[in-house]
C-alpha cells in the first residue's frame, strides 16, 4: 500500500488511537514509513468508531462560528457539548491560547 499523504510504503502494525483526548485501545492498520502518517483498517475504523460512541464522545468534534456581541467576540458551544462536560449558563471557564492555532478553554 501506498501512503496518500507523501507516496511513500506503507507499513503493517498495530495503532494506539485516541480520540478527543480518550484512548480508544490499539488496533491493525498501516503506518508510513516516511511521514508517519497512520490508517486503520476498515475493520479497525468500526472498532474504534463503536468505542468512541461507547464512551459518549463520537460526534463532540463540530465545526462552529465566531460571533460578535458589542466589541467582543463569542464561542458558542453546542448543546451535545457542554452536556458532555455538564456546563450550564454563568459556569465559570479559563479560556486561553495553546499556539497560534488552538483555543483551550477549560472548567473551573
């Protein structure tokens, strides 16, 4: 098999998958010899998928819109989220960057 991120050989192993921050367990795939890109198995991808869901967080990753209220800007966090993390309205959170490219904001 080849490698669809850089063309290169992939290699037979097995794969220690996390998700959101939750280990899923280890499973057969295939890794890059080059890139280190990984890919499961089709076999692999259900396991992991039905553990996620098995743990509640399959489906947390959404996409979702800066807005603005006065000269502020606001993160709304869907309602299958916060149940996840048992937020409710006037919770107090730290919000700050991680990089350039990554927003942490966490209970308190």
């Amino acid at each position: 098999m080849i490698c669809p991120m850089c063309n290169s050989k992939l290699k037979k192993g097995k794969i220690k998958e996390e998700y959101l921050g939750h280990d899923l367990g280890i499973f057969d795939g295939f890794t890059c010899t080059k890139c280190g890109e990984t890919l499961l198995t089709e076999e692999s991808v259900k396991k992991a998928q039905q553990k996620a869901k098995e743990l509640g967080i399959l489906g947390l990753a959404e996409k979702t819109t800066i807005s603005k209220s006065g000269n502020s800007l606001m993160v709304r966090i869907k309602k299958n989220v916060a149940e996840y993390l048992g937020l409710t309205e006037g919770e107090k959170v730290i919000i700050h960057p991680e990089g350039k490219k990554k927003l942490v904001v966490e209970v308190i």
